[in-house]
C-alpha cells in the first residue's frame, strides 16, 4: 500500500498522491502567505497606538542616588500631567522604566528591551556611557531620547541626532571652571574624572584653559569600581605634583570615597583647591546627614546649574516633600538636587511635544527597521527593532519646545542642547554649599544673583576685580587665596645647566678641579639669593655646559626643550625665538647692546673754537633776534630822542651801535619812552642769559679735554665698512645679519682681553656687544667709550620650561632682591669697581640749540611786538584828532588817492619830532635847567601843546627862543 503522503523535495509543502503539482502548488502557497499577511496585520494594529496609552520609557540607575531621586521625579511628573486636561487630551502617559544598574553594559541590554515595547521617547539615559550606544540605536529606530544627566559634550554631535537634554553640557560647566582658575591666576592644574563619565567632558577644558596660558599637567581616569587601595595610590601620585589645583569630575559615589581618602591624607589641609563639577556639586546640599563625607569636602568650589526660585518650583517642592514623607519614616527630608528637577522638566517636554503631535493628526506606528533586518539572520535584539513612523516628527516638537519648567525656561538649540548657560559656584562650608557667585557664556563670572539683575548690574570678571565672587573659605579654613602650587615633592635634583665661559667670569666663572666643581659669579650669586626667598626649598646643582670654548646660548637653552637641564641660570638674554621655547624670569639685569668703539681727541683747538657753543640754528636766531630789537628800540624812541634822529644811514648805525652794544651793557644813548624802556630791559634780560650761557659752554670745551668716538652709532657703523667684532656664543651675530650687515664684516671675540688686542691693532673698528659686558670692560679700559646709546632694549633672565611656576616664583624673588637693595649690592659686589670717570660720550653734549632759550625768544619777541603796537595805536588816536589841511580838489580825489594821501601825512605825523611838554605855572629855572639853553613860559608851553593853534613847528620854536631871551 502506498503511501497516503509523500513530500515534494522542491516545494518543502506535503500534497495528496495522484493529484496535479500545480493545482497543489498553489493550494501550498495560499495556505502559507495567508495566514502571514492576517498576522502582519495584527501586529500593525497592535503597534499603532491611536488615542488611549501612549508609553514613555526611562533609562535609570535606580540602585544610585540620582537614579532613585529621578524615578521619583519622573512618576512625579507622570502623575501631573495625567491630571492635567490641558496635556494629551485625556490620552495617557504611561512610564516603562528599564534599569542600568549603573553599567553601560547592562544599560545597552535594558534599552534594547525598552524599545521593544514600543515606546514614543525615552527619558534618559542617565549616565553619559550608556547615552552614547542608545543614542545611536535611537536614532536608527527614530525614537527621541530626553536625557536629564548626560553631560558628555560629544553628544552634541550630529552623529547623535535623536539625542536631546535638558542637562548642560561638560563644555559649558569647563567654561566656568576655566574662568574661575583665570580669575584666581592659577597656571597648572591637575584633572581627574570618572570613566563613565567619559574622557570628552575633562578634555573639554583644555581649550579655554590653553586661551589663558594655563597647563593640564595631568590627566587620570578612575574606574567606577575602583577600591580604596587604588584611590590612595592616585592621590600619592597627586602629592608629587606640583600643581595644588584639583578638577574633580565624578559622580557622587565615587566623588565619596574620593575625597574621604583624601581628607586622611591631609590633601584637605590649606594650600590645596578642590573644584568639582555638577555631578557632585548638585548633591551637596543633600549629604548633611553623612558626616563623614560632609568633613571630607570642606572648602570644596562647585559647579552646578543656577535653578531659580518659582511658583511652579514651590509646588513641586511640596509634592515632593508628600511623596518622600508618605514612603519612609524619616523625619529629615533632603533637598532634590538639580537632575531630579532636570528629571521632571525632562517628561514634561515630551508630553507637551506628543501633545502637539497628536494635535497635528499623526499616528503613532511602528514598523519594522530596515536597518537591522539583516542581521545575523533577523535572529538578534537589534533584527527585531521596530521604526517609530512619525518619530522625525516627534522630535521636531521636542525641539520646538518652548515654555517654563520648574527649572526655568525650556528651549533648544538646534542641535538639541538645552538654551541658557547659568550656572552658580558654591562653596561647602560646615553642611551647606553657599553661593557665591554666578556664570554664564555671555558675561562670565559675576556676584549678583541673576535672579536680582533688575536691582543691580552683575560685577562681570575682571583679573584686577576681586568682587567677581564673594570671599571663599577654602580647606583648611583659610580666606586668603590658595597659591595654586608647591615645589613636586619628587626628591629629584634639578639639574640647572650655566654656560661654560672663557671670558667675563666676573658673571659666570666656572671652576673645576678633578671631579669638584665651583660656579661663582654676579649671575649666581643672584640666582641663590633668589631661592632663600623662595617659600619652599629646592634642591639642585649646576652642570656646566662647554668646553674650553664659550658655547652657543641658544643650544643651551634648547637642552631645556629636550629635557637634559631642568632651567639654565647665567648670562641669558631674552630674546623673541628663546621666549617661544621657554619661560623666564623677571629680568635680573638691563642688557641693552651699545656700540664699543675707540676715542679720538676733541678738536676744541681750532681756529673756529669760539663758534662751537651754540648751534647753527641758535647762532642765525640770535642775531636775527638783535636786529629785531634794535629796529623796535628805533621806532619807540625816534620821535622824541634826538638820539635817533638824522640823516637815515646816520640813523642806521645809531640803531645797529646801540642794539650790539647790549651785548656788553655798554649803550650809551638815552632811552626816553616808557615803552622803549619796557622792551629794552626784556631784551637785556635775553642778553644776559645767552651771555652767560655762551661763556659757560665755551669755558667747558676749551679747557676740558674731550675724547669723541671713531663711529657715532649703530646707523653710522652699518653704513661703514670697518669690520665688527661681538662675543662668541651670543644672539648679536645673528641679529647684525638682520640689520643688513654682511656675514664677512663679523669678527668672533672671547675675553676682554681680546677686545682690547682686537681694537688696538685695527682688527675691528667696533664691538657691538650687551651692556653689562661693554660696562665691565670700560671699568678697566679708558680709551674707549659707547658710541650713542642703547639700540635695543633687553635683559637677562633664569630660562625654565614652558608652564614652570618656579620661573614665576623666581620672578618675585627677583623684585624683593631689587626693592631690599640686596640685588644692587650683588652688582656692585662683583661689576662695581672702575677705574674710568665716563663710560659714554655724547657728541653733541656742548652744543646749545634754539630747544634751550626758544621761551626767551617768544617773551622778548611778544614784549616788542605788544609795545610797537600799543605806540602806534596811540599816535593813530593823535592823528585823528589833529585837524588836517586838505587841498581843494580833496572832494574831487578818487577814494585811493584819497586813502594814499593820508597813509603819507600820518606818517608824516609820526616822523615829526615831538617837543617834551612843560608843565604851567613851574618855575623857568626849573624849565632851563631840565632844557639844557631853552626856557619855556607858560605861555609858549601851552602854545607847544597846541601847535595846531599857534601854526608850525618851528613857529612855536622861534617864540620860545624869543621869551627865553627877553628872559
């Protein structure tokens, strides 16, 4: 018998024996495909969800602190927005909470289940490690996440574009930080963080931290589970640093027992800064009732989000306050911090966003993703996400959001991050974390509540402005402002390198005899001097750098680069190209390059001797200046002193004999008018302070011997031929081939010894060399002088590496050396003994300019100016006021001829001799005896004073003559 069923190998189907294959065909796929499509269309239904339940899930660390705070916040918030008629029309929000247990394994794994169940958005994730892999899983199945603690900045990306949050980001919190240690004047740090918070949020710091000149010495990861052992490990590490200024970015947990290892090790003590961002900051205010950790954080700054106080916030609050009270026995409530706040606003912004999405008529469907489809199969987690349909659309109304929260206004940017930067900084002091002070982007730090802006204008930061935050009591209890750094505690040497010299050991001399080594100088002494002030002890020694030829400079200070020496002390220029490889110190020493030349005599023998006092300029003024006065003099005193008077070259060498002979003081003509006294005792004035002045600079350079240099300056050196000799191993070669001078005119020199040899016998015509070393060889060598002055300002400097804080606490030991005196003493000590009286010459030193006496120029010249123009506008009243005789054919005149006319009688008027006046009723004795021969009756006297009424001159002449005679 056969059988009743046999298979079709190529069909995979069972058909009945004897029948048609293709009728059976057919039947076979009919009875597959249909019940296929009746069960895709069940699950389609299934995964619509229209009006009724809508669900939200939640990504939490329930066994964390945050997490539980959250959890609550969230039902919280769930609770209140079911209630309110306003929010989803009636339709629910239903919260599906899938737990990390603080594992960004285990949080993956809990996601993938979360959005198996077909939720809308995810409140969440908590921690920034499990936001990265749900973020992009998120973005594959289009279903928004709205974190409220994820802090990594690089989750900003556009790699992560379905992720939201409410929290602010690390970036911004590094911000502050970094204007915090700028307001401080901290320049190294030390950054330790957590490694589930990520590497991204500590390496957010080092950009606005480099824009200040401020270093990360070190950057150190703790992992999560680290046990007790490995944190004292790392905080003996810290100890060996020197920077004393911690970045604390960790949660809370670890932060705990963080810093209770650190409170034993008396890392809690004064000198040490402790800055913790909000992952730790923001609970705070919530461990008063653990004591242990409360003692550990004292003096800790924190960085935390600015949350201001509301009526929204108050209700809240008190809702808050019921739901704790009504689930424990405690009697002590603590504050929520600001995640849980974050936490409630975060559902909130979803719900108003579904909101509006269901407003606008769109469904809520699920398909299945393309993506994944393929994946190993369709037999994984991921092969079996779905695609939220309209999620694209969700998320534009989550980023269109826009309204007031319980922490403040609720807005996005377009990248998702919450707008607004306020943050506050807090100070833990006794159980509390106090503000004292504010930031954002916008303005920086400030110590006004924003909150109060209305009342005040915020004190923005400032370096010199120490209101930018109130007073801080740091560790250890004390006000005054940490220092931010101590010498590492390594018991390592520093290796200082100083350059092996054979000349001018006077500032660097090194001694060596078999395997001892002696360093002494004006440089050394200076250095060690400089470390007895220093508030810690170093240890050290110096290497010298050479053989038996003084060695480059730069190649010195480039074994700082490479690390063989830790500093380089010695006659070290700071020049531009060392200052971009190393830090220096104040400069210890003004080291200016000068010009060193030989002298030459002065030629103050000469024939034309007695015109080297003054200068062209004031030669040519001064005798312009007595031909000025003399003609003054003249027009004051021709009308009335006959002195002046006569035949015009008569007149002339009156005026030129009486002007020069001020020069002497010996005029013996009479000066008669008032204002021709007036400009004559300001011009006597002028005379006798050119006088002096002349005799004293040509009494000088006649009798002093004065040596001039061969080569004026440095212009006149370049333009020359001669060759220049400067010191081996220093910048001055380098920088003469910049000013243009050929590489063939420069001659190397050792010891002053050599400069002398080198310049005596015409080897070089000048040393172009540094100050100090110019100024020791002039105290020894007399027929040599500076040519000019300093051509470059410069100085000598201790070189150290970039970011070293010894080069800025030498610094200031540098300037107490200078303001006690003690450096000066060094100085004179090891440079002050000279055997020369001037060590510079300054061709023009005895040549008096115009600069000199210009002030007496403008007195005298306005004084003569202001008298001539007082004289004429007097004998122009005069004028006016004497009737004139007029031609007939006046009227018929043109008006020039007319205006001519009377220009030539006024100074006609002018050029008459005026008769002294004598006063009626005095005695004719009297009026002989001040006349000489002629006698004036009152009479005639009063006719002389009216010559218009009596006729001319000469009438009123001849009466007088006749009375004296009748006399």
């Amino acid at each position: 018998m056969q059988n009743f069923w046999h298979q079709s190998s190529h069909l995979s189907c069972w058909v009945l024996p004897g029948a048609s294959v293709y009728p059976n065909v057919f039947l076979c796929y009919v009875l597959l495909i249909v019940p296929l499509i009746l069960v895709q269309t069940a699950n389609a239904a299934a995964s619509s969800q229209k009006a009724g339940t809508i669900k939200v899930g939640t990504l939490l660390a329930t066994e964390s602190r945050i997490g539980r705070e959250a959890l609550r916040a969230l039902q919280l918030a769930a609770q209140n927005i079911n209630n309110d008629t306003t929010t989803l029309n009636g339709t629910v929000l239903e919260l599906v909470l899938a737990n990390s247990n603080c594992s960004a394994f285990q949080g993956a794994a809990a996601a993938i289940e979360l959005f198996g169940e077909d939720v809308v958005a995810i409140a969440g994730p908590q921690t920034s490690a499990a936001s990265r892999f749900v973020a992009e899983i998120a973005a594959a199945s289009q279903i928004p996440l709205v974190s409220f603690s994820a802090t990594d900045p690089s989750l900003s990306e556009d790699y992560y574009s379905y992720f939201v949050r409410l929290a602010h980001s690390d970036k911004l919190q590094m911000n502050a930080i970094a204007d915090i240690i700028h307001y401080f004047g901290w320049r190294e740090v030390v950054a330790l963080y957590s490694k589930d918070l990520g590497l991204d949020g500590i390496d957010a710091l080092d950009d606005p931290l480099s824009g200040i000149g401020v270093r990360i010495i070190q950057k150190e990861g703790l992992d999560p589970d680290i046990d007790s052992s490995g944190i004292i490990t790392r905080l003996v590490q810290l100890t060996q640093q020197g920077s004393r200024i911690i970045i604390v970015h960790m949660p809370a947990s670890l932060s705990r027992r963080f810093f209770i290892e650190a409170y034993n090790m008396g890392m809690m003590d004064t000198g040490f800064v402790w800055i913790v961002t909000e992952a730790t900051a923001s609970v705070l205010d919530m461990i008063f009732l653990d004591d242990e950790f409360v003692r550990s954080v004292q003096g800790v700054i924190g960085i935390c989000s600015d949350i201001p106080e509301s009526p929204q916030l108050q209700i809240f609050k008190n809702q808050w306050k019921q739901s704790v009270l009504s689930e424990t026995n405690t009697t002590t409530l603590a504050p929520i911090s600001s995640y849980g706040l974050f936490a409630y606003d975060s559902l909130w912004t979803i719900a108003k966003a579904l909101d509006n999405f269901l407003n606008q008529d769109l469904n809520i469907t699920f398909l299945p993703s393309r993506r994944f489809a393929g994946d190993a199969g369709g037999q994984t987690d991921l092969a079996k996400l779905k695609l939220f349909q309209n999620g694209s659309n969700l998320l534009k109304n989550i980023l269109g959001a826009n309204f007031t929260g319980i922490t403040g206004q609720i807005h996005f940017d377009n990248r998702g991050d919450l707008m607004g930067s306020a943050l506050k900084i807090v100070n833990m002091v006794g159980k509390d974390a106090r503000e004292v002070g504010y930031w954002n982007k916008t303005i920086g730090l400030f110590s006004a509540s924003p909150s109060h802006k209305e009342q005040g204008t915020p004190t923005v930061l400032k370096i010199n402005n120490t209101q930018a935050l109130q007073d801080i009591i740091w560790p250890g209890g004390s006000i005054q402002v940490p220092r931010g750094w101590i010498f590492p505690r390594t018991g390592k040497h520093l290796v200082i390198g100083v350059p092996k010299k054979r000349g001018y050991k006077e500032f660097v001399g090194v001694t060596q005899v078999a395997e001892n080594i002696t360093v002494t100088g004006f440089c050394i002494d200076v250095f060690v001097a400089a470390c007895q002030l220093l508030p810690y002890s170093i240890d050290y020694t110096f290497e010298p750098y050479g053989t038996d030829a003084t060695p480059r400079y730069d190649d010195l200070v480039q074994k700082i680069v490479t690390k063989d020496y830790d500093g380089v002390v010695g006659d070290i220029a700071i020049t531009a190209h060392r200052t971009e490889i190393v830090d220096f110190t104040q400069p210890y020493a003004t080291a200016g390059l000068v010009v060193l030349v030989p002298t030459k005599q002065s030629p103050s023998n000469n024939a034309w001797a007695f015109m080297q006092p003054f200068t062209r300029t004031m030669w040519l003024t001064t005798l312009a200046f007595f031909l000025f006065s003399g003609v003054v003099v003249w027009i004051l005193e021709h009308k009335k002193n006959d002195d002046f008077r006569g035949r015009p070259k008569k007149q002339v060498v009156i005026m030129l004999w009486f002007i020069f002979s001020t020069l002497f003081f010996a005029q013996r003509e009479e000066v008669k008018s008032t204002l021709g006294r007036v400009a004559l005792i300001i011009w006597l004035f002028v005379v006798l302070i050119i006088n002096s002045s002349y005799t004293a600079s040509l009494t000088s350079n006649l009798t002093v011997q004065q040596l001039l240099p061969t080569i004026q300056n440095i212009g006149g050196l370049l333009a020359s031929d001669v060759r220049i000799g400067y010191q081996t191993g220093s910048f001055v070669k380098d920088y003469l081939i910049q000013l243009g001078a050929a590489e063939s005119r420069l001659y190397n020199l050792t010891s002053p010894q050599d400069y002398y040899v080198a310049m005596n016998m015409g080897k070089v015509g000048a040393i172009v060399d540094e100050l100090p070393y110019v100024q020791l060889f002039l105290s020894e060598h007399c027929d040599f002088v500076i040519a000019g002055q300093e051509f470059t300002k410069g100085g000598w400097g201790f070189a150290f590496p970039k970011g070293s804080q010894l080069a800025i606490d030498l610094s200031a030991a540098i300037l107490k050396l200078s303001e006690s005196g003690k450096l000066q003493r060094i100085h004179d000590y090891w440079l002050g003994n000279t055997n020369c009286s001037s060590l510079a010459v300054d061709t023009n030193f005895n040549k008096l300019g115009l600069g000199t006496f210009w002030g007496l120029f403008v007195i005298t010249g306005v004084t003569s100016v202001l008298c001539c123009t007082w004289y004429y506008a007097r004998m122009l009243r005069r004028f006016i006021r004497t009737p004139q005789t007029r031609p007939a054919s006046w009227d018929s005149m043109p008006r020039i001829s007319r205006g001519a006319s009377l220009l030539r009688s006024f100074f006609s008027f002018v050029e008459q001799k005026e008769e002294p006046r004598i006063r009626s009723g005095s005695s004719i004795a009297a009026a002989s005896s001040r006349d000489r021969s002629i006698g004036f009756s009152s009479n005639a006297s009063s006719s002389m004073g009216r010559p218009d009424q009596e006729g001319s001159i000469a009438q009123g002449l001849q009466l007088n003559q006749c009375n004296s005679s009748s006399f």
